[in-house]
C-alpha cells in the first residue's frame, strides 16, 4: 500500500480497519461526544510511504490486487466511485 502520511505507517505496516458504519460505536459517557463506528476487522498489510507533490484527498492507495490478496471485495458504484469492503 503506498501511505501519503508517514503518521499511519509503523514498522513498514499499516492497518486496514473495516468499520461497519451502521453500529455507531459505544459513546464517551463524560461528553456524549461521537467515537466512530465498531470495528469488524483489521488486516495489517506492508506500506511504503509517498508524499505527494499535491494535495490529494486520500491517506493511501492501494491497489484491487492487494485488496482483493487481503480479502476484500471491490465494486462501483452507478458513479464509477470504487468501494471497498471487507470480505467473508
């Protein structure tokens, strides 16, 4: 996977993390403050870290080869927008 924030990147490593966007993670119950989404998986896959000339929107790259070697499934969208999603 190439990173475009050294800050992800530990030990040559980042980990994809697969939330499931429908469980709303247990809240902080001193602020009521959102916490994200539950955690359903994480595949930990070797990175190289690349800081682009400009800016992109993106914390990295990686391609549907390695995506799918790390056991996701790939699609578009009617848009052409890709997705992922973490595999069986």
């Amino acid at each position: 996977m190439v990173v475009t924030n050294p800050a992800f990147v530990r030990e040559g490593h980042v980990s994809l993390v697969a939330q499931d966007v429908r469980k709303p993670a247990p809240g902080n119950a001193a602020t009521g403050a959102f916490q994200g989404y539950q955690e359903t998986g994480r595949t930990d896959v070797a990175a190289a870290v690349l800081e682009p000339v400009v800016e992109v929107q993106y914390y990295g790259v990686v391609s549907p080869e390695a995506a799918a070697a790390a056991g996701a499934n790939i699609y578009a969208d009617r848009f052409g927008s890709m997705y992922v999603e973490r595999g069986a």
